[in-house]
C-alpha cells in the first residue's frame, strides 16, 4: 500500500498506484529472451534462477507461458554494444517462494539451458512445418501434369 492514514486519495488514473494486489502462490518470474535468441528457447528448457549479488542461492524453474508478442525492450542497461532496438520475447517461470528468498519486484538472474542451433533446426518451435497442414507428414513430391497422364 502506498497510501497513509488520513492521507487523501485523489479519484482518477494515478501515476503510482495507492494500493497494489496479487498472489504471491506461486511467484513468477518474466524474462527477456533477445528476438535473436527466442529460436533457441523452448517450454521444455530447463531454467534456473539466481539471486542478484550471491549466486549461490538458486532454485529450478517451471515454464508457465511464453507471452504472445515479441515486445520492445523496456530496460536498457545502456551497455555501449547493447542495440537500442532490441526486441524480447517474454517468458513467464514460476517458483515456491519458501524455495527462493526473492522478493516482489526483486531482479533475479535467469539462465535457460539452450539447444544447439543443430537440434533447434531439427525440430523447430514454430510449427511452420504444420501450416501446410501436412501435420508431421512428408510432402508428396510434384509430379508434372505431362507424366501423370501418361
């Protein structure tokens, strides 16, 4: 709550909420994946979560959603080799807060165990080999009109 006893609460949209609601049962975690790497993630990845200044304390994450829409990054960190515009994927993990001593808003480090570029051209996430409806069949070879009648 970021409101006061006796302190007035102005009707309206509000830059800073008075009061903010939310289960924290699980608690998720979103992840910025670079548009150049997003091939490479998959819901069946696994991820580990770091705590920022002791890396020490981390926890197994589960995969809850990827978020429909490659977004603009919104922090930059102002790295000089970072490009100013970098697309991310959103990824939502989840974890029990009794296994992580991490805190509502509290940044966290993230690393997901990556396929090769080997095995993600082997079986894509996509799903572009579907959408001709082929559904995990091969595609019949063309025969030319001429050879068929003959």
């Amino acid at each position: 709550m970021n409101v006061r006893l006796g302190e007035y609460a102005a009707a309206g949209v509000l830059s800073t909420p008075l009061m903010t609601m939310g289960s924290i049962e699980p608690l998720h975690i979103r992840v910025d994946v670079d548009e150049a790497d997003a091939w490479r993630v998959r819901s069946d990845s696994p991820a580990i979560g770091r705590l920022r200044g002791n890396p020490a304390i981390a926890v197994a994450l589960s995969f809850v959603r990827f978020e429909p829409y490659v977004l603009p990054k919104r922090s930059l960190t102002g790295d000089t080799t970072e490009r100013v515009d970098t697309r991310v994927l959103q990824a939502i993990y989840a974890f029990r807060p009794n296994d992580f001593p991490a805190f509502v808003g509290q940044q966290v480090d993230v690393f997901i165990k990556a396929s090769t570029r080997a095995v993600a051209t082997q079986s894509p996430t996509s799903g572009l080999t579907d959408l001709a409806g082929l559904n995990g069949r091969q595609p019949r070879k063309a025969v030319p009109q001429d050879a068929a009648e003959r």
